[in-house]
C-alpha cells in the first residue's frame, strides 16, 4: 500500500513537474516563517522569505502564507487554511510548521500535544492530500535560548523545558548594557518546546507523511555558532547598530536576513533529502 501511494505521487509531482506551470509549495505557520512587512526597514526576516532563492522559480514557486502570532488552531479558525486550501493543485507541496503560538495560554491559539495540536497537524495533512497535495510536516525551529548552566553535574538555571516564550514581546525588548556571559561561560542551549517538537513528527510516522527536523536542525545551527556567533541569526541589535530600530533590540526567537536565509539553505537541503525530486530543481 504504501509504495502504491508514493508511486501515485510521485506521478502527480512529475506530472505537475512537466506541465505548463511549476509546482508550488506552500508554507503555513508563523512568525519565524512569515512574511514580514518591509514598509520601515525592519531587517525581520522569516525563513520563508528566503526559501525561493534555492529552488529553480521555473519549476518551484515558493508561495508563502505563514503569518506572525499564529498557532495551529487560530490559523484554521481565522480563515486562512481554506484560502490556502482553495490554491493547491496536484502535485503541489504544502510545508506545515507550527508550535511557537500553540505553546502560549491565550484560548484563541493554545492547543495541547497528544491532543488539539496532533489533530490540527493532522488535519492539514489530510485536507493537503484531499486536494491532491503533498504535505511536508516541520516542528518549530529553535530558540536562541541560551542559558547558564548550574554547578550542578545534571541541573540548569533558566527557562525550563517546554516553558511558553512570549514571542511578541521579544520584538518590543530593547538592548542594555547589562554585562552577559560570554563564550566558554558554561553556557548551554536549552528547549523551550518539549512535547511540541515531538508531536508533529509523531503525527507524520502515524501518517506517513514527509517530516524535516527543523527542530533539530537549528538546535544545531545555534550551538556551531555559539552562544555569541548564534546572535547573528537573529534580531539582537545593539542601540544606533541598525537604522530601524534606535534603541536595539535582543530578540532570541525571529531572525534577520542573514539568519533567515542560513536557516532557508538548511531547510532546503533537508527538504530536497526527504523529497528527492526536488534536488534537481534547487540551486545555490
């Protein structure tokens, strides 16, 4: 059975592949993919700003519809999932990476793993296969959540594991002069996500559905770079450093340009390993 559905479609891909329109794919989630509004020189990015520049535009056309603050649930009851659901064509690819919102108390976004949240994932693989589409489930991407690590030879001081990170406000914070530790502290990254990087690739195995480890992937992105090299993915400005924002910024959770095109390049390439049939269309 299961090489019959993958057979079925990898024919509606080549089809699609080969007919008079590229094949697109979609990305829904939220702020660290969306489209961000340029309109005052902010240098926020989403990653999925950037993934166009790696795959070949005459035959994969990147159409991003991930938009800030949104969880699971709260994309599905604001409307925006039927819209998308209404431009998939076959052999379309439609990315689902959720997780940051869905951790947050607010009723209007919250959902639960094992629960409301494997359902809402699942439910975007069934409706994407309904059209004729192909999903390809992602769990969140890392934090820049570094913390100190306790003399302790097992515990650690800071966020614990799976705690909700108000990601909104991490756009208002503004820098200080406040000493921090530098590289070689005994610094150490730590999840903020828990059971929430864990479910949707949970509901992918059950599913069998296409899975990338965006998780893992930028955990370990952050930890090659360090805890000083990690601030240059991300929205962490000293006061006067960019135009945009005059008193700074120390945001650990949004990326700038460059972090959102790394991040992009990595996606890409593991996107391309679970779904071979796009390597031939991605490019540098």
């Amino acid at each position: 059975m299961k090489r019959i559905l993958i057979a079925a479609l990898t024919m509606l891909v080549l089809t699609a592949m080969t007919a008079d329109r590229p094949v697109t794919i979609f990305i829904i989630g939220d702020s660290t993919a969306a489209k961000k509004d340029l309109t005052k020189g902010t240098p926020e990015r989403g990653w999925g700003m950037a993934l166009q520049q790696y795959f070949d535009e005459a035959y994969v056309v990147v159409d991003n519809h991930a938009v800030n603050g949104r969880s699971s649930k709260s994309f599905i009851d604001e409307g925006r999932w039927d819209k998308v659901l209404a431009l998939i064509k076959p052999g379309d690819y439609v990315i689902i990476q959720f997780g940051h919102n869905d951790e947050k108390p607010q009723p209007e976004r919250h959902t639960d793993p094992g629960s409301t949240f494997n359902y809402n994932i699942a439910r975007y693989v069934r409706e994407t296969r309904e059209k004729g589409g192909i999903p390809v489930v992602m769990n969140p991407v890392a934090r820049r959540n570094w913390v100190v690590a306790s003399p302790g030879p097992s515990e650690r001081r800071g966020e614990p594991i799976g705690a909700a990170i108000d990601d909104e406000a991490l756009r208002n914070t503004t820098a200080t002069d406040a000493p921090l530790p530098s590289e070689g502290q005994g610094m150490v990254l730590m999840d903020t996500h828990g059971m929430y990087a864990v479910a949707p690739r949970d509901v992918a195995k059950r599913m069998n559905a296409h899975f990338v480890d965006a998780n893992r992937i930028t955990s370990e992105l952050e930890q090659r770079l360090g805890y000083e090299g990690s601030k240059k993915l991300h929205m962490w400005y000293k006061p006067g450093e960019h135009p945009a924002l005059p008193d700074g910024r120390q945001d650990n959770t949004h990326y700038n340009e460059y972090g959102a095109k790394v991040v992009a390049g990595l996606l890409a390439d593991a996107l391309c390993e679970e779904v071979p049939l796009l390597k031939k269309y991605r490019k540098d």
